[in-house]
C-alpha cells in the first residue's frame, strides 16, 4: 500500500476533538482541499483523485473516526460527531476556508459543516450522499437463519480479512465484490489505486461499529437548513428523491447547483 502513495505526501495524525485523526496529505502552497471518504471507506479510497488533483490544491485526506488509522469508540459516532471532528480537523491544521468534498456519508458531513459554519467553508461537493426513506426489504426467515445467513459469512470474512499477509488480503479480495458478494463475470476489476484502497480501508475499519446500533443518516433529514449555506454548492447524485428535492432547493438559492448523474 505504501508503494502507492507519492513519497511527497504526509501521513500522520492530529489531535482534534479529542482523538487521534490519521491524515494523508499532498501539501504544497495552494488552495486546501479537504474530502471526506464515506462509511467503511478510508483516506487510502481517495489516492487516485488524490494524485489528479495534488497538482492544483492541497488535498487533505482524513480518515474518519473508527476508519483506517483514527481512534474513537462505537458509542461516539453520528454525523453531528463526525461533524465536529471534520471542523475542529480544519482548525487544528490551521486550514484557511477549505474547500470540502465529500462522498456519501461524508458527503453529510461535509454539508452539516457547511451550515453550521457557513464562513469555515469555500466551496462544497457532495457526491452521491445516502437519501434513505426506503423501508428495509423483508428477508425469509430461511435466510436469517443457519448457513444461509451472508451477514455472519461476511463479517467472519472482514474478521478473517484483518488478519491476513498482504498477498493473501489481494487474493481474497480479488474473489469478492466489495459488499462480500462473488463478482459477477462480467464485473471489470478496479484500477490498482482504488483496489489496493478498498483492501486497506476493509482491514482497517473498527468492526466493534456493528456491535452497536447505527442510525444510517440521510441527507433528506438536513436539507432544511440548507437556506444557510453561502459558498458555491454542487451536488452529484443519481438518487430520484435527492435529485428532485435537490432541484426544488435549487430553485430557492443561488448558491446550489444539481447536477443529476441518472443512468440511461
């Protein structure tokens, strides 16, 4: 994994609200750029956009807490925390009005930055953040139960996959489609910078998560404030009800823009 990451670039950890966040980081005089990887994701996620753009900015790659190499405990995680770790990150590094970008459920925290510090934030990308408002579909009882159930089969492959030699982390991997399922035969492999992340951010993250409940958030919960935000405001998603209501916020402020990703 280290093979892979520029020798110009920082790694290291900053103490902001009160754990240890790791950071990767391009550096350079130029504009800050800070991106928010999502759920079971890491800083390594972000190395391919990290390279294409360490020439025009300054990328700063956090890994959330309970991801890649932060601290933090299962009973102190929500995207009003997560929140509060992402501003206090900016003002450790003394990082002047970045812009922040994030995917999914950092796409969540990045707007929750932007409208609760309208000032911290030059500009915002939010790149398909979660909607939820779907019920969960119903599973048969046959397939919570015995050798059926793909949860504990898939979570004694992440328990197994942390404590794997590298080459044999790839070869595991490499069989599997990212949420655990076999890839399908037509299914092209990822390019080495987003695979060889995948592997990294899978062994590194915290499984105590699952122990506990987790409330998966939706941006849908938070569009309401979004009359306070006043940096330019781009928001990427190929989700009917984000794109709708989306463009219903659009229309109320100047400073949002949607852009629809919807597949033909």
């Amino acid at each position: 994994m280290n093979a892979l990451i520029p020798p110009q670039w920082h790694q290291g950890k900053v103490v902001a609200n009160g754990i240890h966040q790791h950071v990767m980081r391009t550096g350079g005089d130029k504009p800050p750029l800070l991106m928010l990887h999502g759920f079971m994701e890491s800083s390594a996620s972000w190395l391919r956009l990290g390279r294409a753009l360490a020439g025009r900015f300054d990328v700063i790659m956090p890994d959330a807490r309970m991801h890649g190499q932060s601290d933090g405990l299962p009973n102190s995680f929500s995207p009003e925390i997560l929140t509060d770790d992402a501003i206090s990150l900016v003002e450790a590094l003394n990082l002047e009005q970045p812009i922040v970008l994030g995917h999914s459920n950092g796409a969540v925290t990045a707007y929750l930055m932007t409208v609760q510090q309208p000032d911290l934030v030059r500009a915002l990308v939010m790149e398909d953040p979660p909607a939820g408002g779907r019920p969960i579909p119903a599973v048969s009882q046959d397939v919570l139960e015995g050798g059926n159930n793909w949860y504990d089969e898939w979570m004694g492959w992440m328990r197994q996959l942390k404590t794997m030699p590298h080459d044999e982390q790839i070869r595991s991997t490499v069989a599997r489609w990212p949420h655990g399922m076999p890839i399908p035969p037509d299914e092209p492999l990822w390019c080495e910078d987003d695979f060889m992340g995948r592997i990294e951010s899978l062994s590194r993250f915290d499984l105590a998560l699952f122990d506990t409940k987790i409330d998966f958030w939706s941006l849908l919960n938070y569009l309401e404030q979004a009359n306070r935000i006043t940096c330019p405001t781009l928001l990427l998603t190929g989700e009917p009800l984000l794109v709708q209501t989306g463009l219903n916020i659009q229309s109320l402020s100047m400073h949002i823009k949607v852009f629809p990703c919807m597949s033909t």
